[in-house]
C-alpha cells in the first residue's frame, strides 16, 4: 500500500497553507521512520508557524496511522554548536507539536 496522504510532493495539493514540507528519514532503510519540516503561511492576523517533527507512520488492518512529535530544541545549536536541525526563516514563529495522531481509511 503506498501512502499518499502525507506524501510532501502530494500534500501542497490539499493543504493550501503550507508553503514548504520535507521529510527526511531518521534510518537509512527504515521506511517508517521520518523527522518532518512543515512551513505553514500567515494566516489571518496570527504570525505563520515552522515545526520540525518526529514521525512514525504504520499499516494495520488497511488502516495508515501517523503519529508525531516536536523534535526538541531544533531552533537552537548542537551540544559542539553545529548549526541548528533546520532554521526558521526570519519573520516565521517555531510551532511546537505536543503530540499528532491521524488515522487514514481506504
């Protein structure tokens, strides 16, 4: 089964507010395992939003499930200050994702 719902390339197609999304996986061959970059647009009078995630998508049962989390600190430099996991464009707010859940049903 081939997930298209948060495939980036299809994603622009249905959510008209993200200017830019990446996902990159965590583990070479570990097809489920992903740390995701979202850039969303200013909406409305609120700032736009950047969030950089933890994600792990499965199947069961014909069933896509999609679970993901911040990762922390990703605006700030590394422990050997290597440079930040993905800097937030100048006039954008890092967004901050608890925790997400999406269930998907053929």
């Amino acid at each position: 089964m081939v997930n298209v719902a948060y495939n980036p390339k299809f994603v622009k197609k249905w959510d008209k507010n993200l200017v830019q999304f990446e996902e990159t996986p965590v583990v070479e061959g570990k097809k489920s395992f992903f740390k995701t970059y979202l850039l969303n647009k200013k909406k409305l009078a609120f700032s736009g939003r950047d969030f950089c995630e933890k994600t792990f998508n499965f199947y069961s049962n014909g069933k896509f499930y999609r679970y993901s989390t911040s990762v922390d600190n990703t605006e700030l430099p590394g422990p050997i200050g290597e440079a930040p996991e993905k800097e937030s464009p100048q006039d954008i707010i890092r967004g901050f994702t608890i925790f997400s859940c999406a269930m998907l049903e053929r």
